[in-house]
C-alpha cells in the first residue's frame, strides 16, 4: 500500500489501524468481486441479459449497477475523481427504473459491463491507496468502501436469487454443509427474561444508518425457538390443511393466498405421495431436516399461529442474539465479538442450500438460541421504522424512503448473505408477500413473569 503524507504524520497506533483497514477493504473487495465474477461467468451472454423474472433484474444490469455504485461514491465522491461513465447513471439507478422494466433500456453489453467495473475497480484500489481513512465520517474506517462491499454483496445474493428463478440445467455447485457441524438440540425453545437490553449499534464502523443509533428497550419476558422452522415442520402444516383455512391467515394474508393460490413454499411441487423442490436447477425431495426457506410473511405468520405461537418481534429476535445475561452487554454476533468463521454460520454462498437444524452449535448466542446468523432470513411481526435518534446518511434513499411502508423485517441473513453484509444488528427489509427471497422463520410466544 502507497502511504500519504497524512498517514505518515499520524500516531503509530492510529497510522497501524488506518492500514489495518485498508486491509480489510481490499480483502473485501476482492471476495465481493470474485463472487460477481462467479455468478456471472456462470451463464452465457444470452442468459445475462434475459430476464428470468419481472421480480428481478436481468444479471447484466444487477453488474453494471454495482460498477455504477462503485463509480458514483468511490471513484467521484471519496477519490474526487472524474467520471468514468457519467452517461449512465440514470440507466443504473435503481429509483428511476422498476425491474420489470430495465430490459427495455439501453444497458451496457455482458462486454461493456465487464470491461466497465474492471475499470472503475482499478480506479478504487488507486483511491484506496491514497485516500486517508479518517478525517470525516464518509471515510472513517474505510466507511464508504464497506458500504460499497455491503452493496456488491447484497446484488450478489440478488443475483444468486435470480439463479434460483432461472429455468434451465444447473450452473452452479457448492458442497454441501458439513454433517459433522449438527448437534442434539435438546430444548425445542429458550426462555428470555424481562427486561432492558441495548438494541441497535454506535460504534460498529461498517453499520449503516438503520442500524444507528444503540439505544435501551425493554422487552417483556417470552420464549424463542431454538432453531428456526423446518422443512418437516412446515409439512405438517401443510398436511394438517394449513392453507386451506383462513383460521389460521391474517385477513390481508388470506386475500393473497387465494390470490396467489398458494399451497406450499415456492419452487416445491407434490409428487404423489412426496414433495420435491427444485434447488439451482436440481430437482430433489424436499429434506425435512432443512430449515423453510421461500416462504413469505404471511405464510410464516399463518405457520406461527397454528402452531399455538406466533412470529418474534424485532427486538425479540435481537434480544436473544446478542444480549449476554452474563454481562448485560450486547455482543456483535451471537456467538461474540469475533467476526464469523465456518464453524458459526453458512454464510457467503459456501453452500447453496440451508445446513440442518441443530448445526452450528458454536454459533449459538448466550441464551442457546441457534442458527441466527445465515442459513435463512428470519420474518418478523415488526414494520420498519428508525430507531430513536436515527439520522440518514449518507444518503436518504437507503433506509429513510423506505419507512412507512408494508415492509416486514427480515434479520439475520441467509446461506446467501455475505459475512460483510449481515451482523447482529443488520436489518432488511421486503414486501409481506415476497418468496424468491431466502426466507424463513422461527417462532416465539410469551412467558408470564414467573415462568
């Protein structure tokens, strides 16, 4: 790494952290761009730019937009540089064109798009080597850079949807989770006591701003599932007639099950007497081991409530990842402050399906809550809204435009979530109805105070 004048003249400890953190942005940058790279070297060009659904983009245009997100913030705003494509920003602006609709505009060729994020890459490694990473908030920490890892990772798991949704002999291929990772998981739920812990994060250097500011909420006592629903779990609602009784739905979710003719979780088909799903283009018997996955809220929520329980909420969820009763602190991770390793979490694509209920026993949080990181999005029963004290930055259009809204929040990340983009305190967010997503669920229900 070149060094600046300004590094130079910084305390030794400050100048090692500033290097550190270079580090880290350049080992991030390099694992979100090789998995662009997989994911669209995969497919040939004609797959690139077909749409393989109005839900989603076509590949090429998800690629040329993470190059254009990279140009706008790394390469103009932190560099300070000139622009290298200025003509397409509003080509590759997510706000000015729906999904459904960005086959019709001129995007840039599988061609031009790569040659396009290989120089503005180029171009952000000259600007990382330069820049100092402190001085003002953009920077500080190499903030901008990691929201820009944050994003590339996030169309990657867009994409890897997107792969799912393509018809078509397989392209893609992971092992599979470790079974050696699977352990007994002794009670089916954890009981959470009453009271106040801090939600949310201050000093988290990649935390984006939905996430901002850490904050004291009390939360009444209730008990939380160990592992999130399975697969044969799930099947036993099916079996019992679960969506053919409006029972169990919300009105609004029993108007879109009959709409959408729902009947099991998308991509699954009966086959007689068994069910199979089709996974990345291998049609296979649903394993009843797995934890649901492509199921929407109001599946989730209909599951919940025959099931005598109902969805966590938000807090609920971040309660029992991070807080310690040990300490009354709020951990990183469930596990701790340590960033997550293969025995935590299946996380970044490393597999492309869901590891077992009960794996991951080193991941658990300090209550014995399991699997809250990867595998699966978990759906929740809260709206999203600021935090106290929220303040948008660096721009309104990642969080503040978004509130209000029907979303429901997801926490936790998927199989196909990067390890940069997901924390315990990461939120997302989606419409109640969406299913392409990796989507599941756990439930929860309450505890009276002496229980």
């Amino acid at each position: 790494m070149t060094s600046t004048d300004q590094t130079n003249r910084l305390p030794a400890a400050t100048a090692t952290e500033v290097e550190r953190a270079r580090e880290r942005v350049a080992e991030a940058l390099l694992r979100s761009r090789a998995r662009s790279t997989l994911l669209t070297d995969a497919v040939d060009d004609d797959d690139l730019v077909r749409q393989h659904s109005r839900l989603m983009s076509p590949l090429v245009w998800d690629l040329a937009h993470i190059g254009n997100q990279e140009e706008l913030w790394l390469v103009r705003d932190v560099g300070g540089r000139e622009p290298v494509r200025s003509d397409i920003d509003e080509l590759y602006d997510a706000f000015q064109h729906s999904r459904a609709s960005r086959t019709e505009l001129p995007l840039l060729s599988p061609v031009e798009a790569r040659a396009y994020v290989a120089q503005v890459r180029d171009k952000v490694f000259d600007v990382l080597d330069r820049v100092p990473l402190h001085g003002n908030r953009l920077v500080d920490g190499g903030f901008a850079f990691g929201m820009i890892v944050q994003h590339e990772q996030q169309h990657d798991e867009t994409m890897l949807a997107t792969h799912q949704l393509r018809v078509g002999a397989p392209v893609l291929h992971a092992p599979d989770p470790d079974p050696a990772l699977v352990a007994p998981i002794g009670a089916r739920e954890v009981f959470v006591p009453a009271g106040e812990f801090t939600m949310g994060t201050s000093t988290e250097p990649w935390a984006l701003d939905n996430e901002r500011p850490a904050f004291q909420t009390h939360v009444d006592a209730y008990f939380i599932d160990t592992v999130p629903v399975s697969n044969g779990d799930y099947l036993a609602f099916i079996d019992a007639g679960g969506y053919d009784n409006p029972q169990w739905w919300s009105e609004v979710g029993w108007a879109y099950r009959q709409k959408a003719k729902l009947t099991a979780p998308r991509f699954w088909q009966r086959d007689g007497d068994r069910w199979l799903r089709t996974r990345f283009g291998v049609v296979e018997q649903v394993p009843v081991d797995e934890p649901v996955v492509h199921v929407c809220f109001h599946e989730a929520a209909a599951y919940a409530k025959w099931a005598g329980k109902r969805l966590p909420t938000e807090p609920e969820w971040e309660k029992a990842a991070r807080y310690d009763p040990a300490t009354g602190r709020s951990r990183r991770y469930p596990w701790g402050d340590d960033d997550p390793g293969v025995e935590h979490a299946n996380l970044g694509q490393r597999h492309l399906r869901p590891a077992p209920v009960g794996s991951y026993p080193k991941g658990a949080s300090a209550l014995g809550v399991r699997q809250l990181i990867g595998d699966v999005w978990e759906w929740l029963d809260s709206d999203f809204q600021p935090y106290p004290g929220f303040a948008a930055f660096p721009y309104r259009e990642y969080s503040e435009v978004f509130f209000g809204g029907d979303y429901k929040m997801l926490r936790g990340g998927s199989f196909g979530t990067d390890s940069a983009a997901v924390r315990g305190t990461f939120r997302n967010w989606d419409h109640p109805i969406r299913r392409q997503i990796f989507s599941g669920f756990r439930c929860a229900r309450d505890a009276t105070p002496t229980s």
